[in-house]
C-alpha cells in the first residue's frame, strides 16, 4: 500500500496476524524511489463534510468508499474528474487530491524483501497499473518457477489499455 494513513491504521492490526507484513509502497514492473502517489485529501473532506445536510453527508459517504481505492502513482485515476465534478454539483465543494512521495517496488523486490516464495492466490486491482503489476510478476515467475500462483485475479475493464494508450490487457492474459 503506497499511501502512509492506510499503512498507519493497518500496522496495529498486521500484529496480530501470523506472517502478514504492512509494506508502504505501490507494486509495479520496476523499482523507483520516492515516486509521486495521488490519494484522497480525506482531511479538505471532511472539513467541507461537516457542513453538509444529513443526505448529502450519505451520499459523500458513499462517493468516498469508491473513491479513497483510487490512489494512482504518476497520474489521476480517469474516473475521479466525473466523480468529483458530481460531489461539486451536489456538496458544493470539489475534493482535492494530494500527492505523496512512495516508493514503487517490483514484485521481485516484494517477495526478496519479505522473503517469500509466493502465493496460492494474487489479486490485483491497480486503477490500471494491473498490467505493469503483471509484467513484473510474469518477469520474477520465469526466473523462479515454484512462485507462480495456482490463481490470478486482475481487473479488465481497459483501465490499463487506457493508461498505456494502446491493448496491453489481452497480451497480458496470453503472456499468463
């Protein structure tokens, strides 16, 4: 997880859970230090949050959980411009976005750092990144055999083909 308050809040439960680590940074298909990760201003929300009628509050709300999984290293996530323009229209105020230094780790440095041979099970949902995410599992696997998983889950919905500007998804899924 590459944005600090998600980490903050789930270190405290990662204790009490056997061989679970909490790492702050974003997976992609090569190391990068100190990349630029754009999250949620949750603290301009809720300042502007408290003056909202009840009904609007739960609409906010609802907006939020959609939007605060929408955190993007190097760009804006191409949904969040309609989805704040609607929360302008209805709450009278726009969300802002603010931007964070993270590191981006390969999946190779993942499992080295943490040492592990891999996982029965990856799921991926990466507003895009998914195929980046991919061609650095697919790099690490070819050189280790026993790390592939028995199942991979990742999002096809063009966010990637989108984001690269040209079909990267459906090479991908051969390439698996």
């Amino acid at each position: 997880e590459p944005v600090d308050r998600w980490c903050r809040m789930h270190r405290d439960l990662a204790l009490a859970l056997p061989h679970v680590e909490v790492v702050q940074a974003a997976i992609g298909s090569e190391d990068e230090e100190g990349a630029e990760v754009n999250a949620l201003d949750i603290e301009h929300i809720a300042r502007h949050a408290q003056a909202l009628a009840p009904r609007e509050r739960k609409q906010l709300e609802w907006d939020l959980l959609y939007l605060q999984n929408m955190s993007t290293v190097g760009c804006t996530h191409p949904e969040i411009p309609g989805i704040f323009e609607r929360i302008e229209r209805t709450c009278g105020f726009r969300p802002e976005v603010s931007r964070q230094p993270a590191d981006v780790w390969s999946y190779g440095r993942l499992a080295r750092t943490l040492n592990f041979g891999g996982c029965e099970v990856l799921m991926i949902d990466a507003e895009g990144f998914d195929t980046r995410i991919l061609a650095s599992v697919l790099e690490h696997c070819r050189a280790h055999e026993e790390a592939w998983p028995e199942v991979i889950q990742f999002e096809t919905m063009g966010h990637s083909d989108n984001l690269e500007g040209r079909s990267v998804e459906w090479p991908t899924i051969r390439a698996l």
